[in-house]
C-alpha cells in the first residue's frame, strides 16, 4: 500500500513512501563484511594453504637453494662477459676448490700486466647445494666469447641446475634438469 503525504509542504510536492522502504534502505546501507563474515574467509584460507603444503610438500616450497645458487652463478658470468666487453679486458668466473666439488666462485678481471683483481666475490656456495664444473675457470674475452665450453652442475635435495657457456654463441644458458 502507498501513502502520500505533505509533511508542509504544498500538496504538488508530494512524497511517496513505501512499506518497504527502511528495509530497503538498511540493505542498500550495508556493503561491507561482518566480522564473522571476515573470519570465515580467513579460516578457509588457512585450511587451504595447510592442505596445499600437505599435499606438495616441504621439499617443493623450499627447495630454491639449488636454483637461486644457478641464477648467481649465471648472472656472475654475465657480469663478467659484460664487464670483458665494456673494458676489454679478459673477465672471468674461477671456482675454489676442486672443479668436481667447488666450495665457492668469484667474478676475476685479468689486467694487461697479468695481475688479477677481485670484481665480484668470493660466494660460498650453500650448504644442501653441491656445485661441479667441467673446468674450475671461464673467462671471456672482449667480444664476450668464451675462453671453452663451460657447463656447471648446482645439485639440491631434490633439484637440479645446469649452467652452460656455449663459445662459439657467447650464450649463458641456465635449465633445470633431472636430480
């Protein structure tokens, strides 16, 4: 049922109000969340983050050690191929240790005189990762040309990385490949 009224105002003014209408405006107020509302959301979220790292597993969310190692590794090499361009100098990666079983690598510039200087380094490599090269040095010369093919092997607890120079193409190829 509708009403009019005039509330004092001239008769042409005339508003209509509806039965309904608190309730329709109480609606049309409320556009946010309760806090239960809130609540609810926020425990369904954690029951499904809990069931995601039951289900994948520790090893998949944290077994980054061996790939982030790969990524500092490749990208120290491109330092050193960019910096052999820039300079002219000879630039390279050299690993400590034997090349099977390297503990740590630095970023070395070769001088005119033969003297090397330390750019970037020493790095350690991490604890759970295992690092082997087929040659304890790269260097690459002014046109960013590598001094040999290079491939090293970063080995996690259940990944693995493979870095390689290519000479001949001056490419720096990071992959992952079976543990």
């Amino acid at each position: 049922m509708v009403s009019a009224r005039c509330n004092n105002a001239p008769c042409d003014q005339v508003a209509f109000e509806h039965p309904n209408d608190s309730v329709l405006t109480r609606r049309r107020l409320r556009s946010g969340l309760s806090l239960i509302e809130l609540l609810v959301v926020v425990t369904l979220l954690g029951v499904f983050a809990t069931a995601a790292l039951m289900r994948f597993g520790r090893d998949t969310f944290g077994d980054t050690g061996a790939r982030s190692e790969a990524r500092l590794l490749s990208l120290a090499m491109l330092h050193a191929q960019r910096a052999a361009i820039r300079t002219g100098d000879p630039h390279g990666v050299v690993m400590q240790g034997p090349a099977a079983a390297a503990t740590s690598w630095a970023v070395i510039g070769r001088r005119q005189d033969g003297s090397r200087v330390t750019v970037e380094g020493p790095h350690p490599v991490a604890e759970r990762v295992r690092l082997s090269a087929t040659a304890s040095e790269i260097w690459f010369d002014f046109e960013g040309v590598g001094s040999q093919p290079f491939a090293a092997q970063l080995r996690g607890p259940n990944r693995s990385f493979a870095v390689q120079v290519e000479p001949l193409t001056r490419m720096i190829r990071t992959q992952e490949g079976s543990p």
